[in-house]
C-alpha cells in the first residue's frame, strides 16, 4: 500500500509548492486563466475518460474478461482521443473568444492526463509499486520546472499550461512504454463497453463532483467581477482542498479495501468500527491544517501567496477551509454509506442537484457580496451536499453513524491549537508568525495524547515498535 499512497501524497504536497510558485510567478489574472483552464481539462477527463481507469481496477481480476480489461480500455481510450479531434476544433469556433484558449488546452491537457491516470491503473493491478511510484513523482517534478520556466520567459498562462501537458504526456508515455508490449490494445464487445460505462462513467462525474462546483464558481466570478477576482479566489480554494480535503479521501482510499472486506465478512457493525478507526486518522491528519489555516489566515497567505494576495486572500481562506472539510468528511467518511452498498448511482443525483443549486447562489452571493460571495457559496453547497449524503446514505443505503469520540478529541485539540493561530496573525515578522504556528501544532498533539485519540496512539505505537526494531538490530 506505500507505494501507492505515499507517492500520491507527495505529489499532492508537489501540486501545493506549485500552487507557491505559479502564483506569484503568473500574477492574480493569469493565474485565474491557468485555473480555470486546468479545472475544464480535469473536469473533461473525468466525464470523457476517467470510467476507463476505474474499470481497469475494478474488473482487471475478473474472470469474465479473461486479463483483457486493460487492452480493451487502452483501445477505447484511443479511439475517444481520435473522435475528440473535430470537436475540439468546433469547440474552439463556438466558444466565447476569452475562453477558446481554455477549451482548446484543456482538452488537450485531459488526453495528456488520461494518458497516465490509465497507466497508473494498469501499474496498479500489475502490482508494479516502484513504477506506480516514479511515474506519480516525474510528472509534477517536469510539470512545475517546465510550467516556471515558460512563464518566466513569457509565455504566461500558456506556457504554464503547456508545461502542465508536456509534464503529464511525459508520465503517460512512461507508463504506455511499460504497460503495452504485456497488455497490448484490444477492441472490446459492445456489452463490454455497456457493462464498463454502467459501472464507471457514474464514479468518474462524482469524482469531478467538487471541480465541477469549483469551475462554476470561478467561471461565475468571471462574469460578474474580473479575472483577477479569480485568481485570488483560485488560490485560497486551491490551498484549500489540496492541503485539506485532498489528502482526506487519498487516506480514505487506502483504507477503503479493509473497510469494504470488513463490511462484506462482518457487517455493518464491524465496517463501523474499522471506519470509526479510518476517521479518528482522518481527523489527525486534517484538522490542524484546518485549525491553522482559518486562525492564521493572514500569515498563511502572505507565506503562500505573497503581498500581492495577503489581504484578498485571507477573506477567501477561513470560509474555504471549512467547505474543503466539510467536502473532506463527505467523500472520506459519509460517501461509504454508498459505495459498500452498491448504490454509487445516488451519489450522481445528488452532486447533479449541488450543482444546480450551487449555480444559482453563487450567482446571488456574488451580486450581493462581490467576489467573497463565492467561497460563502461553497460552504453553503457544501454543508448542504454533505446534509444530503448523510440523509440518503442513511435512509436508501448503508446506515453509517458519525462517531462522536474522536470528532470531540479532535475539537478540544484544534482548540488549545487556535489561540497560538490566532496570536500568530498578529505578528508583522514571519519567522515568529511560522514559530506560533508550530507551537500551536505541538499543543495540538499533546492534547490529543492525553486524551488517547485512537490515531495518535496508533502513530506513537507504531514508532515504538520501529524503535524497538531497531535497537533489536
């Protein structure tokens, strides 16, 4: 399981140093065009292409397909890439003039990812972790050095994008070297393609589900403020839900395999149990994030972002940091309510209904409260989508219970870790703003020590057996 997570880890770490960097290197207004030009590819490719990697992990093993899973979807992922080409061209003639450059490059930037994302599917089931590994790694290395470089010599959002392709072409191309001569690319059935598409294409919109609302918010913001509304939005949502709900369902996917095994030769009862574990984790790992990220507001953006964005930003973050928990929760903890029952099609409804709804306030809040409208429109869709799969999971699939134990611990902690936050804001020398911060995070865990939250005990328990393991050498 290392060789999976960690990487993904790593490169989620990579993603924010990028976020450091492109940010002050672009600007607020060409860093709004990056964002919302990498959101419509992502988005594009979840929708077009991401029901193929899903397939490949989901039925790679069956004996129903005979080891031929990979084949067919490295076939069907060839084919889709050659009938995109006309529409991406008449794409670029209908759309809006500010916005043909994002279809054109996002769409392009969603083939280059599907590339990878469906080598590292294959990696995956082969069970080839070092491969897995060094193609996660290579990719936002070459990405950010290449995206930097054609920025600064002033290509702009262009070439920070065009680096973003050549960075996932790159891992792509690895990965196909590798993965073809053992799979090779075959056509598939017609009812194969119908069994693939039932069970994927719903998983892979809901993945999109938050970059879905996200892409309307800052699309929104466009409209009815500037772009450079946008580019402060973008980085303050971007820090957000890469820091914080990001690395909350990279944890819930490595766990999922033990939950799911559990619930199938144990029940409910025992699937809890094993989640109320998962969460304790979740929680240990996302809440002095959080806690820091809404008391230090100020100190987070000017270390992140610089001047440029340290006032405008720091509005955005508090609100935003909320929403990317409460999203956090919903997909690491309250979306198992779906998929150990099998009902992963009620999730598709109630993101469709989010994002009808979310439209529709963001585009009052933002009349009404300008630009910050939007992030309080996030956290509005949020706690309502959140509401909605605790309600539907409990009532039409499996009744997951939020434990109360470690949601407690965690709030007692995150409280003795506010005040040094909060202090921190108010220092004008960052060093000691940084300090503060640090000190808070060490009150954290003294806390959540003496309180014997089941996360960190199960983290100094595992350190004392590498200890112990050590001294034995």
């Amino acid at each position: 399981m290392a060789w999976y997570f960690f990487p993904k880890l790593i490169a989620a770490f990579i993603a924010i140093f990028v976020l450091v960097i492109l940010s002050r290197v672009l600007g607020p207004e060409d860093f709004g065009r990056y964002n919302i030009t990498i959101l419509f590819g992502t988005i594009v490719y979840s929708f077009v292409f991401a029901w193929l990697a899903i397939v490949i992990i989901r039925f790679h093993s069956s004996e129903q397909y005979d080891g031929k899973v990979i084949a067919y979807a490295l076939h069907t992922s060839a084919r889709i890439a050659i009938w995109s080409a006309p529409v991406i061209i008449l794409a670029g003639f209908l759309a809006p003039p500010q916005y043909v450059l994002a279809v054109v490059l996002g769409a392009l930037f969603a083939m280059a990812h599907a590339t990878q994302e469906l080598g590292l599917a294959a990696f995956r089931v082969y069970r080839q972790g070092p491969a897995f590994a060094f193609v996660t790694l290579i990719r936002p290395i070459v990405a950010v050095a290449l995206s930097v470089t054609l920025a600064l010599m002033g290509f702009g959002f262009v070439g920070a994008v065009v680096g973003a392709i050549t960075g996932a072409l790159l891992a792509g191309g690895i990965s196909m070297y590798f993965v073809l001569p053992k799979s090779g690319a075959e056509p598939p059935e017609f009812h194969n393609i119908k069994q693939f598409l039932v069970y994927g294409m719903p998983l892979g919109i809901v993945t999109s589900g938050s970059m879905l609302i996200v892409l309307l918010s800052q699309s929104l913001i466009a409209t009815y403020v500037d772009i450079a509304a946008v580019g402060i939005f973008a980085a303050a949502q971007t820090l957000a839900m890469r820091s914080i709900s990001m690395p909350m369902i990279m944890l819930s996917r490595a766990s999922g395999a033990l939950i799911f095994s559990e619930y199938e030769e144990a029940g409910t009862d025992a699937a809890n149990r094993v989640l109320a574990r998962h969460f304790s984790f979740v929680l240990l790992l996302s809440a002095p994030i959080a806690t820091a990220l809404i008391f230090a507001n100020k100190t987070a953006a000017w270390v992140m972002f610089g001047e440029a964005y340290k006032i405008a930003a720091s509005e955005h973050l508090p609100i935003l940091v909320i929403a990317a928990f409460i999203i956090g929760v919903q997909g690491a903890y309250f979306a198992y309510a779906f998929t150990v029952s099998g009902k992963t099609y009620t999730q598709l409804y109630i993101l469709a209904g989010s994002t009808v709804l979310h439209a529709g306030i963001t585009a009052i809040a933002i009349q009404a409260l300008g630009s910050i409208g939007a992030s309080v429109a996030m956290l509005i869709t949020a706690m309502l989508s959140a509401y909605a799969y605790y309600y539907f999971g409990k009532r039409n699939a499996t009744e997951i219970s939020l434990p109360l134990r470690p949601v407690w611990k965690t709030l007692v902690a995150s409280a003795a870790m506010a005040p040094f936050a909060a202090y921190a804001d108010t220092h004008e020398n960052l060093i000691a703003a940084i300090g503060l911060v640090v000190l808070g995070g060490l009150a954290y865990l003294a806390v959540l020590i003496m309180l014997r939250q089941t996360g960190i005990m199960a983290v100094l328990a595992a350190l004392r057996r590498l200890v112990a393991g050590r001294r034995a050498k």
